[in-house]
C-alpha cells in the first residue's frame, strides 16, 4: 500500500485533496472567521480521507475523530495528554469554535492519521460544531465524574449526535478525570449502566494521569482501520471487547 503524507498539526494547511478544511490546528478557531466547514456529502457514511502529499509523517489512511461533551469535562485536556503526553493544569481556558490537532498511530502495522477536532462545550458555539459532525467518523462522547450535571447532559449529547452525526459514526462514552477521587459524584457503574443502555462502549479515563486515554483514541483507530477495509484479512475488531478487556479501573495503577 503506498504511503501517504500528513502535514504537522501546527502552522500547516491540512491536506488539499481531503474533505478537511484548511485550518491551522495550533490555534481556536472563532466562528465566522471564514473557516470553510466540512464538505456535505449527498449520500452514505463519510469515507476516510486519501489525502494528497504534503510535509510530514506518512500515513495509510485519515479518519476524522470529533470530541464533543460539556464544557470544562476535559476535552482539550484529553487531546493534548494523547498528542503531547502533557497535561494542561492550571487556569481552565475554555475552547473557542473549533480546534484539531493530528496523530499518526500504527495500528497492526498500518499508519493510521486520526485528525482528532476539538469542540467548544459552551452551549453558544452548538451551531458551529452542528456543521462538523457530518464528516466525523468517530465521535468521543465525556463526561466529568466530578461533576453530575455533565452526566446529565449526555442524554441531550446523544440526541444531538443523531440528528447530526453519520447514523454509522463510531461512537465512544468517557468519564473523564477518575483521577479526582474525592471530588467524584457519578460512580463507575452508572457510566457502565448508561453505556449498556445505549450500546455504547465505555471507558473512565483521566487527562491528569493518562489513564486509559492512550487506549481510547487506539480502539477508535482499530475500529475504524477494521472497517475501511475491504476484505480484512485478520479477525474482526471488537470495540466493546476491545476496551473492556484493555480498559485498567480508576485504582488500578499508574499509567
Ligand atoms: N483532575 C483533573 N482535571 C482535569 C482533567 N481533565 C481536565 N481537567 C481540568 O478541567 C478543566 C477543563 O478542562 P478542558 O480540557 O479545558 O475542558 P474542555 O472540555 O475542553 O472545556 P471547553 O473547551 O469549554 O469545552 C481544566 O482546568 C483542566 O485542568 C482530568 O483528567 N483530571
Ligand atoms: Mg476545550
């Protein structure tokens, strides 16, 4: 299979020959800027991008992973522990519009470009995000176990992700910030209830320590990898198995 390029994430335009827009995926966008959202396909799920070369690492196949939730649950937080192995402590700056960011994972000896777009959780930037969901392939739903009212939104989250997401999209529920033990007011097992009620796969994660954030964005990628594929030669990718089985429990273990 022949190689594609990526551009890196900062101060490069994504690639001219895929549905993403040009955008530079260091800064927030802020809506009417004159962003060109993402191209509306007539019909069928969204395919994965075949991009043309450009500077930057090689990859096989792109795919589009939005993260949406409410505002101040760990999104921004969550992209950069996955991209940067860091953690954005200290004063919350709460996301503007839109931003993305690039990573390239080899999953089972295949690169694969997750173009992973951050969203801005305030209720006033809903119409920009609204225009995203169409091109994602992947959506990963957060809560924060500290706080029940970002529990309580999901419902609604959800709601909204059928009316604008690909029926097919791949769809993940995370509890983010395990790492706050004392402060945590929604248990493990109303995540799972609510997951199960949905068919959802679910995973608690925290953006402070990394737990099992690695693992999210790797299942999304294999899931995605799996079903690109024409003929898979190798045996079928079970997301929900897959991450019950990787997933390690808020006590378990540093990272
Ligand atoms: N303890 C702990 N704090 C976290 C974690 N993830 C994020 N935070 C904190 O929660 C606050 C909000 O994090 P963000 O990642 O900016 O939240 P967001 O979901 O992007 O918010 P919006 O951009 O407004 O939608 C920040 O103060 C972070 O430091 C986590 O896993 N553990
Ligand atoms: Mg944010």
């Amino acid at each position: 299979m022949s190689r594609k390029k990526t551009p890196k994430s900062k101060g490069a335009s994504a690639p001219a020959a895929s549905a993403l827009p040009a955008a530079n995926g260091s800064r927030p966008a802020r809506p009417g800027t004159g962003r060109p959202g993402p191209q509306a396909r007539p019909n069928g799920p969204p395919q994965p991008d075949r991009p043309s070369l450009g500077g930057g690492d090689f990859y096989d196949v792109a795919f589009k992973v939005m993260l949406v939730g409410d505002s101040g649950v760990g999104k921004t937080c969550l992209l950069v522990r996955f991209k940067d192995g860091a953690f954005l402590a200290g004063t919350f700056i709460s996301t503007v519009g839109i931003d993305f960011r690039n990573k390239v994972l080899d999953v089972d000896g295949m690169k694969v470009k997750l173009q992973i777009w951050d969203t801005a959780g305030q209720e006033r930037f809903r119409s920009v995000t609204h225009a995203y969901y169409r091109d994602a392939h992947a959506l990963l739903l957060l809560y924060d176990v500290t706080n029940k009212a970002s529990f309580d939104s999901i419902q609604a989250w959800l709601t909204e992700i059928q009316e604008y997401a690909q029926h097919n999209v791949v769809l993940m529920l995370l509890g983010n910030k395990v790492d706050s033990a004392q402060e945590r007011v929604v248990k493990r097992e109303d995540g799972e209830k609510l997951a199960k009620e949905y068919g959802l796969p679910f995973m608690e994660t925290s953006a402070k320590t990394g737990l099992n954030v690695d693992l999210a964005f790797t299942a999304i990628a294999k899931e995605l990898k799996q079903r690109s594929m024409k003929a898979p030669s190798e045996p079928r990718f079970r997301l929900h198995d897959y991450v019950k089985r990787e997933g390690r429990g808020a006590s378990c273990c540093t990272p």
